[in-house]
C-alpha cells in the first residue's frame, strides 16, 4: 500500500481525453486531497501508464502512454477518452429506445410517436436521397422572393423558430443580476465560422479558404453555376466579415460585466431602428417586456448600418446560405458529404462520418424534442429504488 499525494487525480482526469492534439486545458480544481491506491486498485488502473517514460520529460505520456496506444482516436472523432467510451455505452442504449419506440404503433403526439418517427425520418436515406433538395426548396423560394428590408425581420423570424443560427440570438433566460427573474436577451449571432477571429487573423487562412469553397459548393447543390455560386459565396463571407467586424472577441465575451447591458425597449430597438423589431417579436412569439439585456449594443448597431447599407441581393444571399446550412445535415449523401468536409473534416480534422444512428442521436439531442429523448433513458437507466 502506498499514498501518492495530489496528483494522482490529475493522472485520473487526464485519461478523459486522449487525444493526438495538443490537450485542452480544463478549469479544475483538486484542492490538497490525497488519494490512496493499491495495485489492486480498481479506481485508477496503473496498467494505462507507461512507465518506459520519464515524467519530467513527458507526464501526459507517462501517465496515459499505454492507453492512448491500446485506444486510437476513432477516424469519425477529433479526440478519444473514457468520456467518449461512456458516450458510445449511452448511445447504444438510445439507439435501442429510439428502434423500439419506431416500431410501436404510438399515439400521436405522444413520446414513442415522436421521438420514433423522428428518427425514422432521419436514418431513411433511401428516401433522403430521392427527395434531395426538395423539402428546402420552399423556405429558399420565400427568401428569393423579400421585395423589400422590411421583409427581412419576417425571414429572421422564421428562421429563429425552427433554429436557424441568422443575423443575431434572441432569448430568454435567467437574469444574470437576480436569478428569481427570468429576462430577455439580445446579441451577435449569425456567423458560419466558430467565432469573428476566423475572419481577421492571419493564422486562419486555411480555414477561412475552405469556408468559401463549402458556401460555393452548397449554392451550386440548388442549382447555380460554379461562376455564379462563386460569387455568391463572396457575397456572403463579406456579409459575415462586416457582421464579424463590429462582434466581441470570444476574451471580451467572457467577461459577465461587458455583455449585461439593461436597455429599456424603446432605447434598445432605437440601436437597429432599420430592422422590424416589433414584427418579429410577434413572430417568434415573445411576449410583451419592457427591458432586455443587450449583449453587444455595437453589434445591433452594425446590424442597423447594414440593413441601410446592403442591396437585398446580399441579403437573399445571406438568407438562403443561413438555411441551407442549417439544413445541409439532414438531406441526401451529397448535402451531408458537403457539410462534413468542411465543419467536422476542416474544422475538427475528422476523416469519416459517423453512424447515422449516432448523427440522428445527436440531431434529436439539439433538437426540442432531446428532452423526451432523455426522459425515456431515464425511465430505462433508473429504476425509482
């Protein structure tokens, strides 16, 4: 029996993800703690060590050298640990839920209806392929068609209900100065880059080139010529650029001090009078309310600035990438090939796709029904003893 002192915890948290990347750092704190093992030990298994390096030269390798060679990262993962091995067990117990509430003749509206056809839906792409673009085709056939920047509040809103990541995030949520009130919350959004630094700093380039091909090749999915859907894809990175210039650098963003700023409703519409703010609100359905946080007040104003500024070409453009994008996961092979060549390829160096069972795990996750979703693993994880 032997006592090792404070670090043994760190080796512990560390085998949570083996990656070839370099380690995200984790805001952990482990105190003064001792931990007491023994060979036996069925807590920390000194068997993922390898004790053929020196801790000084490499600790992560000493520590987790011989399980990072026996559990190589998966070629549809960016990183592979013992929380990812969790997630596979949980996954194969929902994809069970999932099959067998399909395969029940369900009330509709109920649990099993839902969360049943939902994934049906999405794992059938015998019928994905056939229809290809076609269930998108009328939401791009009502953005060609805005005649006027009126219309433009009308577009967002109706992106907004369905999850449509445009312009700007509207929200309500619990008041960061007095947690018994919910509030209402407004901010900079609409970026199809992880945040504005991919769109000014040099180190970026490879990213920021893939960028404009991934938004060439979805326009020339609808249709267009490779010349056109060039252009257009131009059109919209200049767009999110313009967007990106006037947004706080995720450092600004977490600060809680810099993006609580209470406005009153008239005050804060008056920062984008250009845009509808009224009619969208009655779109999305938020009720009435006198104030609301606004995360970034130079970013409303921007949003303004472009409403006045830009031809409505650029708009309809920017409109339309925002639901392609959004949708591009959910139709035919060659939609979700494009999009996985440049989020998860480019951007999180994956090689392969993963199990359409796991991607409709995921999309039903994020989605409003995820959290019937996580009762029915609940009801069949737990009993109430």
């Amino acid at each position: 029996m032997r006592t090792i002192h404070t670090i043994v915890p760190a080796v512990v948290l560390v085998l949570a993800a083996c990656t070839p990347k370099p380690p995200i750092d984790a805001d952990m704190n482990h105190g003064g703690s001792t931990t007491t093992v023994s060979d036996n030990s069925t807590t920390i298994s000194l068997a993922y060590m390898d004790k053929g390096v020196k801790p000084q030269d490499d600790f992560f390798m000493f520590a987790n050298g011989t399980w990072c060679k026996e559990n190589p990262v998966p070629a549809s993962e960016s990183r592979w640990g013992s929380f990812n091995e969790l997630e596979q067990r949980n996954k194969a117990v929902l994809t069970d839920i999932l099959k067998a509430a399909g395969s029940n003749a369900s009330t509709k509206g109920s649990q099993d209806q839902l969360l049943g056809d939902y994934f049906k839906s999405y794992i059938d792409m015998e019928k994905r392929n056939k229809l290809s673009a076609t269930p998108l085709k009328m939401r791009l056939e009502a953005i060609k068609n805005i005649k006027s920047r009126e219309d433009i509040a009308k577009i967002v809103a109706e992106q907004h209900k369905v999850g449509i990541n445009s312009l700007f995030g509207f929200g309500v949520g619990q008041d960061l100065k007095d947690v018994n009130k919910n509030i209402s919350y407004i901010g900079q959004g609409g970026l199809g880059l992880p945040n504005r630094d991919y769109y000014f700093q040099e180190n970026k380039q490879r990213e920021r080139d893939a960028y404009l091909i991934y938004i060439r090749d979805l326009f020339k999915l609808t249709g267009d010529l490779e010349d056109v859907a060039a252009k257009k894809a131009d059109r919209v990175f200049q767009f999110e650029k313009r967007l990106a210039d006037s947004m706080m650098a995720p450092a600004q963003l977490r600060v809680p001090e810099k993006t609580y700023n209470k406005y009153g409703f008239k005050a804060a519409k008056s920062l984008f009078k250009s845009f509808d703010f009224e009619t969208y609100l009655s779109l999305v359905g938020s009720q009435s309310f006198d104030t609301v946080i606004v995360s970034q007040p130079a970013y409303l104003k921007q949003v303004n600035e472009l409403i006045g500024e830009l031809p409505m070409e650029d708009w309809i453009n920017y409109l339309m990438f925002k639901s392609m994008n959004h949708y591009a996961g959910m139709l035919d092979d060659m939609w979700v090939n494009t999009k996985f060549r440049f989020y998860q390829g480019v951007l999180s160096g994956k090689s392969e796709l993963k199990p359409i069972t796991e991607r409709a795990i995921d999309e039903i996750t994020g989605s409003p029904i995820g959290e019937l979703l996580g009762k029915a693993f609940v009801q069949v994880s737990y009993s109430e003893n």
